[in-house]
C-alpha cells in the first residue's frame, strides 16, 4: 500500500496567506493563484464564492490578489486533480488501495472570548 501526501490551498509559499479556519472547525478551501496565463478559467478570487461561507474568496485573501485568477485544483465539483508535471505524473502509479489524501494550512479566523497567553 502507498500513501500520497499532496499539499494544496494557498498558503505562505504559494499566495503569502493561510486559508481560514472557523470556530467549530470548518474552514473554506482558498485554491492557489493562478501564476500562468494558461489557466483557462474566468473565475477570479473576487469572482469566486467560497461553498461553505457563500462569501466571495477575496475576502480571505490579501487585496493585491483579488483581481488573480485562481488556480482550481483540486477541483471538488467534480474530485479532479493534477499538474503535468513529474511529481503528479506520479499520481497515475497508485492503485486500489492506496491512499491520497490532501491537506492545508489554516489560520484561525475568529476565536470568541480568546485568552492570549503571555
């Protein structure tokens, strides 16, 4: 058995923030910037919604991004993902199985009646 660990969602090294993780732990994905002018989609971080909050995705991200296209993959819509480059060429060695799972790094967003620790 394999097991995949694939980082994905904006963070610090890939659009300067972390995505948002709410009290109660949900959280609302915020993909990558688009860095390539091959991205055929329209949808742009003010364009966007995000499908927990319904809220535009600029909301979460800084203001020099906003008008950004984003870079949607994964997509969930439709649970597709992949680059054509080396790393995820290597996706397609997995069989039934194995394991890929994704994770992200988050930010806290609220936190009602927090106590700081001095």
């Amino acid at each position: 058995m394999k097991v995949v660990l694939v980082r994905v969602g904006i963070d610090s090294g890939a659009g300067g923030t972390q995505g948002p993780l709410f009290d109660g732990g949900s959280f609302e994905f915020v993909p990558i910037p688009e860095n390539k002018e091959r991205n055929l989609g329209k949808l742009t971080y003010q364009t966007a919604r995000g499908p927990v909050t319904e809220k535009p995705l600029s909301e979460f991200v800084p203001e020099r991004l906003h008008d950004r296209k984003i870079h949607d993959d994964p997509e969930w819509r439709t649970f597709t993902y992949g680059d054509p480059n080396t790393l995820k060429r290597r996706l397609r060695l997995l069989e039934p199985g194995d394991l890929l799972a994704f994770y992200s790094r988050r930010f806290v967003r609220e936190i009602p009646n927090a106590i700081a620790l001095t």
